[in-house]
C-alpha cells in the first residue's frame, strides 16, 4: 500500500527565527562589550594623569571625572537586528574620541579599541552569539 508524504518548507520559519536569534545575540555581544568598556575604565587606564591634571580634578583616575563618559557607554542593535554599535553614544563621544586616540597634549587611553581588540574579550563576546543561534536551531521545529 502506498504512503502519501506530505512536505511542509519551513525555511522561510527557521530563517525568521534565526535573525531574530542573531539580533539577540548581538544584544548579548553588545551587553559584554558594554561592561568591558567600563571595567577597562574602571582599570585605571594608562599612562598616569599630569600632577596639574590631578590637581584641578582632585583624582588621579583617568577618564573618571563628573561620571558622564562611563554612563553614557552603551550599545545599541541596529538594521532589523543586523548589527549592533557600542561605544560613547551622546554628549560626550566627542571626550571619548579625545581620549580614545589622544591628541598633541592628552595621551592616548583607549578604552573602546582596547576592548574590541582584545582576543579573549572578542572571543566571550562572540560566543554569546553563537550560543544564541546555536539555542534557536536546537529549539528549531522540522515537519
């Protein structure tokens, strides 16, 4: 006796839901690169301040000062979750530039290329994508 198969193409389902999966794993990615920028403030980044620096600030931390460049560290998932800029965003991305690449009289303290050029931080970034897209295809239903 014969058996009838019916076939259902669920690519274009499992296709939707692996950009929705990659967009959260950007946010994820997004989220670490976040904290790393900020702990890599928090590191004391260097070379030291100027003893007038330090002075007129009442600090000897670099990049810390009224608070507003750390705060406004963040990310953001753009292009329909196609891909995900972190970094200074406002006010103050012009300071961060400043001090992210130095100018004649304030040395360079990067704390954005630092973090985005550090092998074992892209790798633990990375992996929260994968990991994600990695949980939509194990959830992924074939019928």
């Amino acid at each position: 006796m014969p058996t009838e198969v019916t076939l259902k193409n669920n690519i274009p389902i499992l296709n939707e839901d692996l950009l929705a999966a990659f967009g959260e794993g950007l946010e994820k990615f997004g989220g670490v690169a976040q904290a790393k920028m900020t702990g890599k403030i928090d590191t004391w980044i260097p070379p030291p301040l100027a003893e007038s620096t330090i002075k007129a600030k009442g600090s000897s931390q670099p990049l810390v000062d009224t608070g507003q460049l750390y705060i406004q560290i963040s990310h953001e998932v753009r292009d329909s979750g196609k891909s995900v800029v972190v970094g200074v965003m406002g006010p103050r991305a012009q300071i961060a530039a400043i001090h992210e690449f130095g100018t004649e009289d304030i040395p360079e303290r990067s704390f954005i290329r630092s973090v985005m050029n550090d092998t074992a931080d892209r790798k633990e970034m990375n992996e929260q994508v994968i990991v994600t897209l990695r949980q939509a295809i194990k959830g992924a239903t074939i019928t």
